[in-house]
C-alpha cells in the first residue's frame, strides 16, 4: 500500500457528513478513476451511508465496526485492512478512535 497518490487531481471542496464527524476530498486520476480520501471522528453514534457505486473502503489508520447492507452482525476492521460494499446498499460504520480511509470508488 503506497502512502500516496502521485499524478492526481483534487477537489477543493470538501464533502462533510453528519455533522462533520466524517470529512472527505476526491480524488480525480489521470485515468478517469476517483477515490475519496477522508476522517471519520470517534463518536457513540452509528453512521449510515448509502452508496452508488461499489465501493471499497480501506482503512489507512485506527479501527472500526462496520454492517453491511441488512447484516445481523458488525465486523472489525484495522488499519492495513478493507472491507466492500455494493453498489446500491448501505453500510453502517462506528469508531471510537480517528479513522482514516481511502474509499475506492469502483463503477
């Protein structure tokens, strides 16, 4: 896993989610692919997020719980690790501590 991405465009302005407990940039490359580089801030609520596209969600620092879709049952994630979500589902993701991702947008 490289620790940065070379050769890319960013957007200015931020995408800020539920109050600004999760922030976020995208990433445009050269290819015509984009990502989205965010924090996600400990806190006891459950965030919901739906998706569009297939997404994979790496996670580049802390850890948290994540239900995809109508899941019975969370799972934990570490830095190092990523999980998937189809396109047109939902995700619920919970931290206790700052969460860093990369979101690969995938369609």
């Amino acid at each position: 896993m490289s620790p940065q991405f070379d050769h890319v465009s960013v957007v200015k302005k931020s995408n800020v989610y539920f109050g600004g407990l999760c922030v976020s940039h995208t990433v445009q490359f050269e290819d015509g692919t984009k990502k989205t580089l965010g924090v996600i801030l400990p806190s006891d609520q459950v965030l919901t997020f739906e998706t569009h596209v297939p997404e994979r969600m790496e996670i580049v620092s802390g850890e948290c719980r994540v239900r995809i879709a109508d899941s019975e049952q969370s799972e934990l994630f570490r830095a190092g690790q990523s999980f998937y979500v189809p396109g047109a589902s939902t995700f619920k993701i919970e931290t206790t501590e700052v969460l860093d991702y990369v979101c690969h947008l995938e369609g």
